[in-house]
C-alpha cells in the first residue's frame, strides 16, 4: 500500500463508524489514499506518514508521531479538547465542521416550534388514548422567536425562519458585529431578548457565560406561553428552574434535544412533564453528516495543494 495522504482517525458518531467516512471520503477523493486507523497502534503508524487526519480527537502522544501532518480536520465544531499548544508547535492547521449541522438541526428547531404551536404533544397524548377531543392552537407565523447564539446553526434558524414572517432577536457574544436577525443583544441582555418571545431557541456553545444562563430569573421574564427549545448543551438550562417553570405555567414548553443530566435519568420529573418533548441528543443526526464533512475537507485539500493556507473553516 501507497504511504497514506488522508488517514480517518478512530470514531464512531451518531452510531456510524469511520469506514462509512472513509468510504465518501475515497469517492469524492480518488486520487488519495486513504486509510482508517482501528487501533491505537495503527493511529501511530498512519500518522507518522499522512498530510491529513481527520477525527474528533488526537493526543498529544500520538500526535508525536505525525512527522509530515499538516492538516487536523476536526469532526466536530468545537475544538477546545484539542491540544491546541502541541498543534500550533507542529505547525498542524486545524479545521472545524462549523455549518455541518445547519440543515439537520434548523429543521429540527422549526419542527419543534410547529409541533408545540399545534399541540402535538398534546395529540400525542390524546391518541394513546383514543380521545377525539378538540383543542386551542397557535402558530409560529408572525411570532417572535429569540436565537440565542448566532453560529451556523443560529444562521440557518433564522434562515429557515424567514418563510414564516416571524420577528427575530438574536443574542451573541459580540452583538456589535450584528447578524441576520431584527435585533442583536448581548448575553447580558437576555431578559430583553426573551421578554417578548414566544419561542426562545438556544444554539449557544457552553462557556463560563452560557452556563446556566435559563435560570429562574430569566424563566420568569419569558413569556406565560413562551415555548424553550434546547439544541445547545444541557448545562445551558438550569433544569431545576425549568422543571419548576413548567409545573407552575410559568411558561408553555419545552422541546429538549439535550439536557443536564445526561442522559436523562428514567426517574427524573421531565419525562412526566406534559408539553416538553425530549429527544435524546439526535437533532444533530444526519445521512449528509459526512458529505458535508467531505465538502470542507475536499475543498481545503484544494487550496493546500495550491499553496493557499487561507482555509475553510480553519479554527488555529
């Protein structure tokens, strides 16, 4: 076998492993070898003569092995696991599969603002019952909807959005750089991004000032029939207070992809909440997952070869 240029780290996302990766990977790259490393042993012997790795994590101890790599595409957005310092010293460019998740999630976050406006919760309910009895609904259409977080995926929130004539607000680290929303605060605005909401969405990375920013203060600025819906980290929720918001009618629902703990406990009080609907952290699954993934490195792998370091998605 040729020395390998693009090896696929050991990984199993979403329930799918590194060969089915490896697999688009070879069709949208023939030119390449590449190969996927199963065991630590083979991580070491890959790397010590590949360009690329490609994964969700590397150590520094395998990391001194990869003489000639270049490029660390990271298979996640974010990259604070990462040994950024060992990285830089190598000289490795690293990339992240910021917007890879856009699509999926987005959708994800609209449904659940269509099904909590229509009751399907509550239908849900109802059928399991054989119950034919009519209730009160809203709609998403004209509302106002709070992005906390204005990333990718807020971007493609926002985007998917626009069909429905909604009013936005959207809150960010750096609110003076603006973003696609009506209105743009600062984390330290929350209470006046959610105060006329009736669907709040977070996206937000967790960090010191995300941590349990929905606390009970903020629950009880929202909305009486403000719906929460939760793509973020769970951390991001204070889910004492939310439980309490929801048991009080403090606010309408919830639509949790994530939560703290998790996994959700069998025994914990959101599983018996009507109007939160729960999924176990899956919004972000995909069968696009790693042609998208392809796209970012195919395109940097581009630019590389022409002498251009200006990449796509390039994090350090």
């Amino acid at each position: 076998m040729a020395s390998p240029d693009i090896v696929v780290l050991r990984q199993k996302i979403h329930g799918i492993d590194g060969d089915d990766y490896a697999e688009v990977l070879r069709e949208r790259l023939p030119d390449h070898e590449i190969v996927v490393a199963r065991t630590p042993a083979e991580e070491r012997e890959y790397l010590s003569e590949a360009r690329v790795a490609t994964g969700f994590s590397i150590d520094e101890e395998t990391l001194a092995t990869a003489d000639d790599l270049e490029l660390f595409a990271c298979v996640f957005a974010g990259t604070g696991h990462l040994p950024r310092e060992a990285l830089e010293e190598r000289n490795v460019t690293v990339t992240n599969a910021s917007g890879v998740h856009g699509p999926n999630i987005s959708e994800y976050v609209v449904g659940a603002m269509i099904g909590h406006a229509h009751g399907f919760p509550r239908a849900k309910r109802q059928q399991a019952r054989r119950e034919w009895r009519s209730y009160p609904t809203t709609e998403v259409y004209g509302s106002r909807v709070a992005v906390v977080g204005l990333g990718a995926i807020g971007h493609a929130i926002v985007d998917r959005l626009s069909a429905f004539d909604v009013e936005t607000v959207g809150v960010r680290y750096t609110p003076e750089k603006g973003g696609p929303t009506d209105e743009v605060y600062g984390f330290d605005r929350i209470h006046e991004a959610v105060a006329d909401a009736e669907y709040v969405a977070l996206a937000c990375p967790l960090s010191d000032a995300t941590e349990g920013l929905i606390d009970d203060d903020v629950f009880r600025t929202m909305r009486t029939d403000a719906v929460l819906v939760n793509i973020a980290r769970g951390r991001v929720v204070d889910t004492d207070a939310l439980v309490s918001a929801i048991r009080s009618n403090a606010i309408r629902g919830a639509a949790l992809d994530v939560t703290d703990p998790e996994p959700l406990p069998e025994d914990h009080p959101l599983w018996g909440l009507t109007d939160v609907t729960i999924t176990p952290h899956n919004a972000g699954h995909t069968p696009e997952y790693f042609e998208r993934l392809t796209d970012i490195l195919a395109e940097n792998l581009e630019r590389l070869d022409a002498g251009d370091d200006d990449l796509r998605n390039r994090v350090f």
